[in-house]
C-alpha cells in the first residue's frame, strides 16, 4: 500500500470515528426529552429536540457508513489524526445543538451559536432569559455542560471508539491516564464524574433546592460550568449550605481525574503533594485575606459576610465554574482585577475547568526558582527537578518548561486580541479583561457586558474564546496543518 491509499484509509477512519461520536451528539440532544414526564405540558417543545437529535444521529450514521470502507478496527490514531476527530465532531454538536435554540426559542443562529458553544465548552455565559425559558431548554443546557466537561472523545472512547491509541484522548486536552489501558482510564473518569454529580445532587436536595433544580446546579457544577437555572446563580438561594456544597462540587471538577483517583485509592498524603493541589490551596489562602481586608471590606463590614463572598468568588473563579452570589458592576477595580488574574490561571489540567491550568503556572513559578536555585550549587552538581502529578514524581525537563512557556504566550496573546477587539468597540479595559478573560477560560462570570445587545462582533469574538480555550489551541493547530498538508500531498497525487 502506497502513502497515498494509506492516508486516504486513515480518513475513512477520521470519518467513522467523527460519525460516531456526532451520533451520540444526536442521542444526547434527545436526552432532554426526559423531562417530559415530570413536566408534559411542555410535550409541544418536543419537536425542536427530535428533529435537531434526528439530523445529527442521521449525519452521524452517513458519515459512520462512509467510513467503514476500512475494515481495520484494532487502530491507534495519532495525536494529529485524533485532533481532526475531536473538532469536526465539537463542531458537528455545536451546530445541532443549536437548532432548538433557533426553532424552539426564536433565537438568531449567532445567539444561538453563542448559547450552545458555552454549554459544550461549560464557560456558563448566557443569552438566554432563564425566568421564561421552559425547563427543557435549561436541562439541556446543563446536559451539554456535563458532557463537554467529560469531553465529547472520553465518552466516546468509553463507550463507543473501538480506539486504544493516546492520540484521541490526549486531543480532548487529555495526557494523564488512571489505568495502563486508555478505555480503563476513560471508563474510570465516567464513573467518578457520575458519582460525583449524583452525591451533588443529593447534596443540593437535603440543602433544600428543589429536585429539578438540583439535577441542574449538580451538572453546571461538577462540570465547572456554571449554566444555573436562577437568574441570580446561587445568589438566589442566599443559603450558606447551598454555597457550600457547590464549593466543594466546584473544587472536584477542579482537580485532575488522575488526582481524584489518588484519593479514591486512599493515598491522601501523596494527593496533598501533587502541583496542583498545593498551588491552588496556597493561591486561595493569600488572596482571600488579600481582598477582604484590601478591597471588599467597606463593600461587606461583617468579617462572616466577607469572608464567605470573598472565598465563594474566588474558588468559583479559580475553578472557571462561574456560579456566583454577587454583582461583579459593584465591586472595586483591586477585587475584580484578582477575579480576572484567576480566571486566567484556571483550573487543573486534565480536569473539567478551564484557563492556562494551575500546572503549567506552577511550573513556570518552579522553573524560575530551580533556575536561581542552580546559580548557589556547585558548578557539577546535578540535579533532578520534579513535581507531583497523580500517584508519581514527574520529572521535568527543559523541554517540559519550553513547551509550557509557549503554551502560556500562546494563550495571552490571544487574550490580548480579544481585549483589543473588546476595547474597540467602547467597552473599559477593566471590563474587556474581565469578559473575555471569562470567556476565553471558560469560566463564565461576567461583568454586565454579555447581553442580546452585545455587538456581533464581541459574541464572536466569545465564541472563538471559548471553542480557543476548551481545546486549548495546539489541538485545533494541530487538525488544520495535517488537514491542509495532507490536501496538498493528495491533489498532487491524484493519479
């Protein structure tokens, strides 16, 4: 077999594996239908779903028939390969998900665009009017966000993808696995992910939400997404057990899966050494004190008041959830600017949140003081500098260090972009770093900017910030060199 008959068999794979997954899409859309049963007078909505869920599972089922023409089933797909797999199928959700929005809610398709892209990447910005929408409408806004957080691919590679290669599951901004085998590490994920959102719901239940509400709040949570079914998030409930229970939930869907499985085996002392977990634990406890006592304390007079406002915001904040219990207009420039600093920093890697990732800020902080470190040791001394990742030491290189570097400009370039186009079109600095530093880490707090009203062009600006930094990148770099190579080398081998 010739290059050429190769790669076109690998893009009959592409096609099969990318039908599968937008198949699910399909039967996930479906899903909402569900909520029937506890509200039928809302049966004449049933429409939007079963058409849109229709279309996709059909697009879905051509593009699996196609792709067949490869019988080969037992097939490692590379990380480039993967990357083409996991945008197109991203792309193939976004636009399906779509059509209730349209349809059932009247909302333009650039609105409606805008509404599914914050679900599926559980940013949690919304365009839609949570006192008027029909409760199927908001379930399934937080089912797009329990899904995206698990990531289209891990699911799929759960329960679908006869796939055992990495290159998928690191395309879904994957890299550490929980068990040897890949299907055993998604399998893994999908169990603690589901675990972990029934225990909110219960939670949220006996904290006294009501069960439709808490089956919502548990979802948008656990998936750091922040989709909630009251105009005022959490606010509305103005209860400090509701709040706490989504802190916890919130910092869950923070933590790396690979960490979680290091507590669920017990090693406790070995979670409390891994990068992120120490990094986030120290970030919260300087800058609580930080902007109760410098910025919020004329806002909150009452110590308890402070301090439970204060702490709520940053954790929702730090782990890009986006629920919150205040008004972000209120408060003062010092406050905001942290909220807009952690944002940018984000959650875990391999976690549901989004942001740069607490390891890669970790290590850049470690490489800086390994490197002053090295200037005060003797000219031959060698040393091993690692972190905790998991169960185990990783030990980093200066590859590591380099490739997180670039990462990181990477990111803030882009973050400088989207505040230019913000300030362009009138809005302050404070307020262009805030919105769009919210949505490029998928956080979704906002600073009143986001609205019906919002300039087109500032929604797509959104949009792209999100879709940018839910797939973080490198990912969507990587699908569109090996897409336009791969066109050049077959148009000029056609015969």
């Amino acid at each position: 077999m010739n290059y050429k008959d190769l790669l076109v068999s690998r893009y009959f794979l592409i096609f099969k594996y990318t039908g599968m997954i937008i198949m699910f899409a399909g039967a996930a859309i479906l899903s909402p239908l569900f909520v029937l049963f506890a509200y039928p007078e809302e049966a004449n909505y049933s429409f939007y779903f079963i058409s849109a869920g229709g279309l996709a599972v059909l697009t879905g089922l051509l593009l699996y028939i196609y792709g067949i023409k490869n019988k080969k089933e037992d097939v490692e797909l590379s990380l480039n390969e993967g990357s083409i797999i996991v945008i197109f199928s991203w792309l193939g959700a976004i636009v399906f998900s779509a059509v209730p929005f349209v349809s059932g809610l009247n909302m333009s398709w650039s609105h409606a665009v805008f509404e599914v892209v914050s679900g599926w990447t559980t940013t949690g910005l919304s365009l839609v009017d949570v006192t008027e929408a029909p409760r199927i409408f908001l379930l399934w806004r937080s089912i797009m966000q329990f899904f995206g957080g698990a990531g289209l691919a891990v699911i799929a590679l759960s329960y679908l993808l006869p796939v055992h290669g990495m290159g998928l599951y690191m395309a879904e901004a994957r890299s550490d696995k929980l068990l040897p085998h890949v299907k055993r590490s998604t399998l893994m994920i999908m169990r603690i992910y589901t675990f972990y959102t029934l225990v909110g719901v219960f939670l949220y239940y006996i904290s006294g939400m009501g069960l439709f509400d808490s089956i919502n709040h548990s979802m948008a949570a656990i998936s750091t997404g922040g989709f909630s079914t009251q105009a005022d998030s959490i606010g509305h409930y103005n209860s400090l057990s509701i709040e706490i229970v989504t802190i916890i939930l919130m910092f869950l869907g923070t933590i790396n899966f690979a960490t979680h499985y290091t507590l669920l085996k017990g090693k406790v002392k070995t979670f409390f050494k891994n990068a992120e977990i120490r990094f986030m634990i120290t970030s919260l406890l300087l800058l609580t004190p930080v902007i109760m006592f410098f910025s919020l304390d004329i806002i909150y007079p009452y110590l308890g008041e402070n301090l439970r406002q204060s702490f709520f915001q940053l954790v929702t904040a730090l782990s890009t959830t986006g629920f919150s219990t205040i008004s972000f207009t209120g408060w003062p420039a010092f406050a905001n600017f942290i909220i807009i600093l952690l944002m940018l920093v984000g959650g875990g890697t391999g976690s549901t949140a989004g942001g740069i990732k607490q390891y890669r800020v970790y290590l850049i902080i470690k490489s800086i003081y390994w490197e002053i470190k090295e200037q005060f040791l003797p000219r031959r001394h060698v040393s091993s500098n690692y972190l905790w990742r998991g169960e185990s030491k990783f030990y980093v290189k200066s590859e590591h260090v380099q490739r997180v570097a670039n990462y990181i400009i990477l990111y803030l370039l882009t973050f400088f972009v989207g505040v230019g186009i913000f300030t362009a079109h009138g809005y302050t600095l404070l307020e262009s770093m805030f919105e769009f530093g919210s949505a490029l880490g998928t956080v979704g707090l906002s600073i009143g900017i986001t609205g019906l009203d919002t300039p087109l062009m500032v929604i797509w600006t959104e949009i792209i910030g999100m879709f940018l930094g839910r797939l973080e990148f490198l990912i969507i770099l990587y699908a569109a060199i090996k897409l336009f190579k791969d066109g050049i080398y077959i148009s000029r081998h056609k015969n």
